[in-house]
C-alpha cells in the first residue's frame, strides 16, 4: 500500500503570528521595535502528517518478555554504571539549568567522564517553567548564541529572546547531553556529603550547583560551612536581575580546592542579589564551571585560552559569548 500523507494549512484567510513562521529571526532579521515580536523557525507554518505507520494498531501485539530479563537488563546496566562511574572525572551535584549546561560543556571532550547526582526523579531543576510559573523563557543577549548552538528556536528582541517554553531549553539540551558516551545521569539520587582531605575536597573535581537556600537547597555551600571550609552562606539579597545575573557568573569559581560552584548558589554563598525569572546566568555560570573544571584536570579551556591550541577539541567547544568582546569574565 503506497504511504499517503496530508498537508494541514489554516483555514483562516488572514492567519495569526506563528512561531513557526518562515520569516526568521534566527537568520538575522532586523527587528523594528524591541516590544515587537520577531518570528523564529526556519521551517515553514505547513505542518505534515504520515498517516502511514510500521504497524497495524488494530491487531498490535507485543514481543513476549520475560519479567526477570526485564529486572536483569535493568539491574546489570545500571550497576556497571555505578562501578563505571565509582571513579570518574567530574561529578555535578544537581541538574538544573546551570548543573545540565556545565555537563553538557564538559562532555565534549569526550576524554572526561561525567556523572550528574540529581535528588529528584525528575532532572531540569526549575528550568521546565521560564520564572514564576510561567511557561516563556527569556534569556539576555549574549547568551542567544548558546541557544543558537542548541538548535532552539526564539522570538527575538533588541536585548534579549524568548523561548516560546522552558521546556523546549531543558529537553533539548539533557537530550543532547544523555546521548553522549561520557555521560552518566544518576536521577533519585541524593549526594550526602563529601570527602575532604586536607583541606580539600578529595578525589576528583565536584561542581556544586543545588540551587538557592531551601530544604533541598544550595546543600554543597551549607556542607562546606558546617565542616568549617568556608565561615559563612550569607543568603541572597533582594531582587536585582542586572547587578545578580553578571555576579553569578563573574563569581562562579573554585571556592575550596576540589569544588566549584555554578548556578543560584553562587549568590548564596556571596549574598549577591536575587536574579529573577531570566536563565542566562545559569547557562553562561555552567558553561564557566564547566571550563574551571577542565583547567583543574589539566584539559585544553576557555579559561586560559588553551582550548583552540592545534585543533585539541571540538570546533563546538567554546564559550557562548567568545565570538564576541563581551566573553565571560574568570
């Protein structure tokens, strides 16, 4: 039977504004009022549907298993992850935003070996929503480029984008990340505490990035206290999206030997101010933990520049920013 296919158009004669418009902004598109928005695809606003599938769904019928082969394949995997990653480069404490960006920089080397502890089942942090429930996405140029490598659409503004969902940032990217050979996400998993040894975090390098103060909250800055590595977490100030977002990430560092801190938690520890519903921080924060990360391994980074000495990594492997003089300050 020859596949068929269909075509869906609207109706209307006079359509409203898609996001999937053809006329995109991605490419450039001048915009003519910053309130004005500009459409980002670079696929038209047709969309086609195969009605043709590689089965018959009114007789469907399942390959029989065997429920201990099911619990084999589970459990062999999943242990020779645990004994592959017992011993391994870089762990990141927490998933979220700026945890998943500062994985998936790293991962491009493929020589690292990376494992995400993530508490909930659910990896993304606050990150499936855009910032006060609310489900767009806004991200501050220059931090586009970084969705630009992505892949991920957005309606542009004259300083900034928006992600039509958050959703869209977080699948795309833990998609990208988790497919790579190097990388490990342990999801209902609780780090509980960390090895130190003289002074310093022991064994490998650890990225903090749980997030501001709560139950479950900034849990690596509050453990280095308690053992006494650092004197104090000072909480976050108040609300200030401009000074917060530039602070996390010219702040986001090696705050004891062994353990970097990236993301919300950076403010915690510094009593920098609150930073609001925008997510550019938390992407540029991970990228630049990401590459603190790889000085202290001893791997080419944006760091000290010696990430692009004779073609050592990947064409990708480069800060969002660097293209441009507004580069990530270490």
């Amino acid at each position: 039977m020859a596949a068929m296919a269909t075509t869906l158009t609207s109706l209307s004669s006079s359509p409203k504004p898609s996001f999937l418009d053809h006329k995109s902004s991605f490419y450039g598109t001048p915009i003519a009022s910053r309130f004005t928005p500009i459409r980002s695809s670079s696929q038209n606003s047709t969309i086609s549907l195969s009605l043709t599938l590689p089965y018959n769904l009114q007789s469907f019928k399942f390959q029989p298993i065997k429920e201990s082969y099911v619990a084999r394949e589970m459990t062999r995997r999943y242990m020779m992850d645990m004994i592959t990653y017992a011993d391994t480069d870089v762990i990141i404490v927490g998933a979220g935003s700026a945890g998943l960006s500062c994985a998936y920089e790293i991962s491009k080397n493929p020589n690292i070996h990376v494992a995400i502890i993530e508490q909930s089942v659910s990896p993304g942090g606050g990150a499936w929503l855009g910032g006060q429930l609310f489900s767009a996405m806004v991200v501050r140029k220059p931090a586009h480029r970084f969705l630009d490598e992505l892949g991920i659409q957005y309606d542009e503004q004259e300083d900034y984008v928006v992600i039509k969902h958050a959703a869209l940032f977080t699948s795309t990217i833990m998609s990208k990340l988790l497919a790579r050979p190097n990388v490990k996400l342990f999801n209902a998993v609780a780090a509980e505490d960390l090895i130190v040894k003289g002074n310093r975090v022991a064994g490998l390098v650890v990225v903090s990035s749980c997030g501001h103060d709560g139950p479950f909250g900034a849990t690596g800055v509050k453990r280095l206290k308690s053992t006494g590595m650092i004197d104090s977490v000072p909480g976050m100030k108040a609300l200030d999206m401009n000074v917060a977002e530039d602070a996390i990430v010219r702040l986001t560092r090696e705050i004891v030997p062994g353990m970097i801190v990236t993301g919300i938690e950076v403010a915690e520890i510094d009593g920098a101010p609150r930073m609001g519903p925008t997510f550019e921080a938390m992407m540029i924060s991970g990228q630049k933990a990401a590459h603190l990360a790889l000085k202290a391994l001893g791997q080419p980074n944006a760091i000290d520049g010696t990430f692009s000495e004779a073609g050592r990594v990947q064409p990708e492997f480069v800060l969002a920013a660097a293209e441009t003089e507004e580069t990530v300050d270490a």
